[in-house]
C-alpha cells in the first residue's frame, strides 16, 4: 500500500475522498475532497470507482482510510493511503 501525506497530495494526481461519516466530514475536511463513508465506499465500490484510476483516501485517524485501501486494492482498485499528520 502506497502512504503519502497530504502536504504530497496534488489534484492532478487523482480523487481525493474522505471516508468519514457525512457528520464528521461537513465539520471538518481537507479542500477539494469528495466524501463517500467507508461502508458505502466498500458496499457500491463498483458503481462509485474505477479500476483504472487511482483513488487518494483519508480519514481522521487514518484507520477507516486504511481499511478502505486495504480492501479496495483485494478488489483491484489503485488506492494511496493519505496522512494528514
């Protein structure tokens, strides 16, 4: 699993999404990040992603974001686990 920190993070390289409830997310999330919460990010991975981009996810505390990864790269997808620390 590919770690970076959001200080690396660039548009240009790919979504940003932020898998933090829909509360915790409109309290406080980074600029230019889509949220989808983690269940429904695993639940409909295949109606919300594409297996051939990369997806940035972050969350919080950086669990959820790595639980997302983790799963989603069992699926195929291309995912980079985002730090905000």
């Amino acid at each position: 699993m590919k770690i970076i920190n959001i200080k690396e993070y660039n548009p240009m390289l790919g979504k940003l999404i932020d898998v933090e409830s829909k509360e915790i997310y409109m309290q406080h999330h980074v600029d230019n990040a889509i949220n989808i919460p983690l269940e429904t990010l695993l639940y409909q991975r295949d109606k919300l992603l594409n297996k051939n981009e990369t997806y940035y996810i972050y969350c919080q505390g950086g669990r959820k974001a790595k639980r997302a990864c983790t799963m989603l790269e069992i699926y195929g997808y291309k995912t980079v686990l985002v730090l905000l620390k």
